[in-house]
C-alpha cells in the first residue's frame, strides 16, 4: 500500500470514527448525542479566533487557504497553535494540514482543550503524519479552547496550512 494510500484510508478511518460535532452556546453538562447539531457548525471559521507560542502567522492555519501557512521557527520545541472557537463545542477529531511543506509536521503533537481559556487538560499524545495529522478522540470533548503543541519536533520546522475541528 502506497503513502498516499494509506492517508486516504487513514482519513476515511478518521471520518468514520468521528461523530458529527455541535456547538452550543453554554451547554455545560455530560456528553448528549442527542444534542448535536451538523457538523458544519464547527467548521465555521469565521467565529474562530487563534493565537501561537512559536508561529508565524497563527491565522494562517484557519484562513481556509491551503497556498499560506502558520510556520514555527527555528528551534521550535514548544510551538503552539491555540485556537477559540467562539463557544463551547463538542468534537472528537482535529486534522492538520501542513501544505506545500509534506514533512512540516512534528514527530509527537498534544491536544489540550479548556472551557474557559486558563485551564487546560491534555487529551491526547498523537504522532504526526506527513502531508495530513489526524487526531482522532475516543470519547467527544466540550471545549471552547483547542490548543495543539509540539512535543517532539520533527527535522523540518512545523507547518500549519489549515486546522479542521469536527
């Protein structure tokens, strides 16, 4: 099985795993999958905001343009890319594009989220990929802050061309 391949059924896997995500304005108790509303109501990007430890151009990685990209430095041991999605949303899954740079992507990535944008946990450990990182959730998550960091970078400095959170 080729790269390409096996990316494409990595992604196919990823879609099939991930349940449709909603936002709500405020719905703060447990997990209700009953409550969810399309999946296009996380994708909106316009009510995103973001910010980077590390990053060249954080908004870059939510433009909705694949050809401009959030780009680490040199050294960038500790790069992150935060992201407010404008309320609290569930999700379980975060892809990350890395554009034109195939290996701009960091060996070991985490992703931690917070409610109110001061506290955050660590939800998961995940290796990156080439050309595409999926980060698949066991369980959803009700987050308004979605925080991805380096934990391992990889030879090539960390290339964010666009996030996608369902």
């Amino acid at each position: 099985m080729t790269l390409l391949s096996w990316q494409r059924l990595t992604l196919s896997l990823a879609g099939l795993m991930c349940l449709a995500a909603g936002c709500g304005s405020g719905a703060d108790g447990p997990f209700d999958p009953n409550a969810f509303v399309d999946a296009s109501d996380v994708s909106a990007k316009e009510a995103w905001s973001v910010s980077s430890e590390g990053l060249s151009d954080p908004y870059a990685a939510i433009d909705g343009n694949m050809a401009t990209a959030a780009q680490a430095s040199e050294g960038y041991q500790e790069a992150s890319l935060t992201i407010d999605l404008g309320e609290l949303c569930y999700f379980n899954m975060i892809g990350i594009a890395h554009g034109a740079e195939e290996h701009g992507y960091a060996k070991v990535v985490a992703v931690l989220i917070s409610r109110d944008g001061r506290t955050y946990t660590r939800q998961k450990l995940a290796p990156g990929l080439r050309v595409t990182t999926i980060i698949s959730l066991i369980e959803p998550v009700l987050a308004r802050y979605v925080r991805i960091e380096v934990v391992r970078p990889h030879w090539q400095a960390w290339s964010i061309a666009e996030v996608q959170i369902k």
